[in-house]
C-alpha cells in the first residue's frame, strides 16, 4: 500500500534540496538549459543538457532510464533560467525529483543570480517546495 502525499513529500524533501544544491553548483550552468540526471543505486549519475523540446525530452528520459543500468533509484529533471514566480520573471533553478517506489515526486525551485565569473550562475536563498506531481518515470 502506498504512502499518504504528505509523508511520501516529508521524505523527498531533503534528498531534493540536496539534489538541486548539486545542480546549480555545475561549473557549465547555463540559462534557458534542461537537464537530467539519473542514479543507479543511489549512485548519482553526471547531468545531462536536455533540449528545449519537451516531445524530444520525454523521448530523452525514457530512452536513458531503459539503457541505464539497474536499479535505478532517483530522477532529477532540472532547469535553470526565467521562471514565472508571484507575477514576474526571476532567474531561478526548477527541480522535478523522483524516487522510485514512489507515487510522486517534488516540484522545488531555488533563486539564482549571476556568478562571479561572467556567464556562470549561482543559487543563492532556500528552497521553496512549490508541490508534488506524479511519477511517471519510475
């Protein structure tokens, strides 16, 4: 039997906000980017740049779930750029995070302003918990 939304959300939490500390600490972040990253027994696998298709993406996902060794244990989709966020467009990293055996994942989002180097980004706040969504992945 499966887990109320609320404890399944309780135990996703910190693994998500530790997952996309990860993602926005990449040194090749760039705005307007999708990304994934799966992993394999608890492994985290590298991120990979997605397009900006979400047909191509959905094809992207599925094809690297069933050629990825197994088990695999966590999906990360990633974004980094314009976010609409309370009525304006803010430069944020959006994270969608999956486990498997569970029903849903979490939907997070972090601001992020310029880097010290050009053209390099950085998170800077805390995570906001913006919901959950179902778990079509694993």
């Amino acid at each position: 039997m499966s887990q109320p939304v609320s404890a399944e959300l309780a135990q996703l939490v910190q693994p998500a906000e530790a997952t996309l500390r990860e993602f926005v600490q990449q040194e090749d972040l760039k705005p307007e980017q999708w990304f994934m990253r799966v992993c394999v027994n608890g492994a985290p696998g590298s991120w990979q740049a997605m397009t900006a298709d979400s047909a191509e993406n959905d094809r992207i996902i599925k094809e690297n779930i069933a050629e990825s060794p197994k088990p695999i244990t966590e999906l990360a989709l990633a974004f980094a750029g314009m976010v609409d966020w309370r009525g304006s467009k803010r430069l944020m990293a959006y994270l969608q995070y999956y486990r498997a055996g569970r029903d849903h994942g979490v939907l997070c989002l972090r601001h992020l302003k310029e880097g010290p180097r050009p053209g390099t980004l950085e998170g800077f706040g805390g995570l906001f918990l913006a919901g959950t969504c179902k778990n079509i992945w694993l």
